[in-house]
C-alpha cells in the first residue's frame, strides 16, 4: 500500500493545467491567474489630498494663524487651473489633485473654514496630507503574479490597476459517477434493503468549492456494462471521479468495468483510515480517481486527493492541506501501519491553543459526526501513544468551504 504522501505526489506529478480564458473582472473572483497582472496606470495618477482642507504653500504657515486669501475650490474630479502663488490657498476635498504651487495640506478642523480668505492655525509641513502620485503602484508594475486563485483584494487591485479583462485557467470539467444497486439520489424512491446516497452530491459540492464544474453522470448499478457506458459517455471532462466500487469483493466492479475501456491503473490502495480503497489511473487519456463508498472515507480522500488534483489542474501547484498543531483532548492509543484521521472537535484553552478532542465514534459511514467535526487529528502509521495534552497535527476542516 501507498502512503498518502506518495499516492498524492503520484497523482499530482501525471496532472497537468487546464487551458486558458479570458474573463471578465466581474467574474474573476476565484479563478486562477494564468497571465500576470500590470498596472496600466499610477495609483493614484497624480499627487492628491488625503483629507478635507486647503492646499497651501508651507511656507506660507510657518508662525501660525496665518491669513491666507482662498482662490479657488478644487473639488474630487475637478482640478484648479491655476497656480497657487505666495499667501493663496485652495479648497480641496479627499482625493482633490493637488494644485501647482502647493507642497502641504492643512485640514478643516485647523483653519476657520473661510471662504474668501483663510485662517491657518497651525504650522503647514510640506507633504503633509498628500498621496504622491504612484504611491500605491506605478504603470507597469507587476501586481499580481500567476498562477494565483484571485481572491476578492485581487480583483479590487485588479480594478484599481485599470484590467477589466483577465486571462485565467478554464475551470476544470470533473465527471462524478456514483455506483452501487443499494443507492439511490435524496427525494427517489429506496430500494429494499438500500440507502440514500451522498457521496455524488457531496463530491459536487467539493468540485465546486475548488472552483471546478462537476458533471453528473448519475448512478451505476453493479453492473459493468452500465459502467462502462456510463463512463464512456461523451462529458468533456477533464477529470472522473467515481465512489464506491473500488475494492476487489464481489460487487467492487470499477476495475473490472473500466479495464476493457482502456484503464491503465497506476495505483490501488493506500495506507490510510478511513479511505483505504482508493484507486488512480487514466481511462482512454482522461485520469481517474476512485473513491471509497462509505461517504466519510469517499470525502476525506476528496480532501486529501481531489482537492489537491483539482488545484493542479486549475494552475496551481496542487499543494496539500497544511497541518496545524493543537493539543490531544484525549489520550490516543498507538497507531497501527495506516495513516488516521481522527474526526474531532476543536475549543480552544485559556491560553488561546488549540484542543482537538476526537469523537468516540469514528465508523467511515457516520456523516453527521463528520459534519460536526472541525478538524481531523492526524496520526501517521505507527504512531506512538499520545497523553492528553500533548500536540498533535491537525488539518483544519471548513476554511475553504468543506
């Protein structure tokens, strides 16, 4: 068996990155950044005011009050023509352009806010109150480099840099095809003796949380026509996922099915719980992750798996999950040769850490403790004893949406 570190640079080493598009801003946020991103122009394009008052001439209000004639008003949006000469002042707004002549800006509440002429209480510093031109960024500066998954600062410096058109990754086309006689979708009629399945509308979910398209392929009976037909469909999909099926008993049919369709398996099985029958490899060019079917085991290997293929795929290193650290809630026994991921719940103690305390239950089938869980506690094979108290890594659950 695999390890999970293994099994997930495997995957990610035979991935390569969808192609390219161009998009609008409005619908960049979370696309990946395939083209580095420019300033098209200085931010801000001139030396402009950072508060309410009135432009001056620091030399002017050395001893203050100074009196100082105000000829004219330069509203945001509206330069003054002119010059500000010795003893003049202008009227200007937050983001009014500085006027020629004036090096300072002396905000309202220092002045009497005279209209004709203006009384300066304190002593004016040349720069003060001004935002040079291209303090934020120059025209041609580099903003955002690719690849990148744009987040909404991005898009807003996107704007500001004056880019209404960005090229990025296409959004990866994932095929997802659920298996067995027993399942059947939420709202259909169960079969006897079966269960409503998740796993097709969970697996969706996290497609789309990783900004991909899942394409449903509906449900496979244990049948290995039906799968091959199903899976042979034409879907465009840059990606196939399937759960359930993917061991070797009796009704474990995805090898089977797929083998007469092309499949060139790379790997089955990994040393990991919950998650162990998992399988990688490609069907006629297209790669291909099987899922376990227990639903908890199909969507810790979604986060462990997926989610990373899926960054891969969209441009992006494909980097797995960071662990954190917290301490144990509760005493761990030794582990044994499999990775674990214990479902746990997170509180954090007086001194602000972390505390992972796991669920006494931990059955692969169980999804209502795994939607309560906040972090899974991960114990690597062969793992020694852990006394409360002590750390243990974590991966957080539900900063990205899953």
């Amino acid at each position: 068996m695999l390890s999970v570190e293994e099994a997930r640079a495997r995957i990610l080493a035979a991935l390569s990155p969808v192609g390219t598009e161009w998009v609008s801003l409005a619908e960049a946020w979370g696309r990946v950044l395939a083209e580095d991103v420019t300033a098209r122009h200085d931010k801000p394009p001139a030396d402009v005011s950072s508060m309410d008052g009135y432009a001056v001439r620091a030399a002017d209000c050395t001893l203050p009050p100074c009196r100082l004639r105000v000829v004219g008003s330069a509203p945001a949006g509206h330069p003054f023509a002119g010059r500000i000469g010795p003893g003049e002042a202008v009227r200007v707004f937050t983001g009014s352009v500085i006027p020629d002549g004036a090096d300072s800006v002396v905000i309202q509440e220092d002045t009497d806010l005279g209209e004709t002429a203006v009384e300066v209480r304190v002593t004016a510093a040349s720069g003060r109150h001004i935002r040079r031109r291209g303090g934020d960024f120059a025209a041609g500066t580099v903003l955002l480099r690719a690849p990148r998954r744009l987040t909404v600062r991005d898009v807003g410096l996107a704007a500001a840099a004056d880019r209404p058109w960005l090229r990025v990754h296409r959004r990866p086309r994932v095929a997802i095809l659920s298996t067995g006689d027993e399942v059947a979708r939420p709202g259909d009629p169960i079969p006897e003796g079966g269960i409503v399945s998740s796993n097709a509308l969970a697996l969706a979910a996290l497609v789309r949380a990783c900004g991909a398209e899942p394409i449903d392929l509906g449900i496979a009976p244990d049948d290995m026509d039906a799968i091959a037909r199903l899976v042979r469909a034409p879907h465009g999909a840059d990606l196939i996922v399937t759960s359930g099926g993917a061991s070797v008993g009796a009704h474990d049919l995805i090898q089977a099915s797929l083998q007469p369709e092309g499949l060139e398996l790379a790997f089955w099985k990994i040393a990991m719980r919950p998650g162990k029958p998992f399988l990688f490899g490609h069907v006629r060019g297209t790669p291909l992750l099987g899922l376990p079917g227990n639903p908890v085991s199909a969507l810790v290997c979604g986060l462990l798996f997926l989610a990373p293929a899926l960054d891969r795929l969209s441009g992006l290193p494909g980097e797995p999950p960071a662990p954190e650290f917290a301490r144990a809630g509760a005493d761990l026994p030794a582990n044994d040769l499999r990775a674990d991921h214990l479902r746990a719940r997170l509180e954090r103690d007086g001194d602000g850490a972390w505390i992972a305390t796991p669920f006494p239950a931990q059955d692969s089938s169980q999804m209502r403790i795994f939607a309560e869980a906040e972090a899974l506690i991960l114990r690597p094979p062969h793992a020694p004893p852990v006394r409360a108290g002590e750390p243990v890594p974590i991966l957080r659950l539900g900063l990205r949406g899953y």
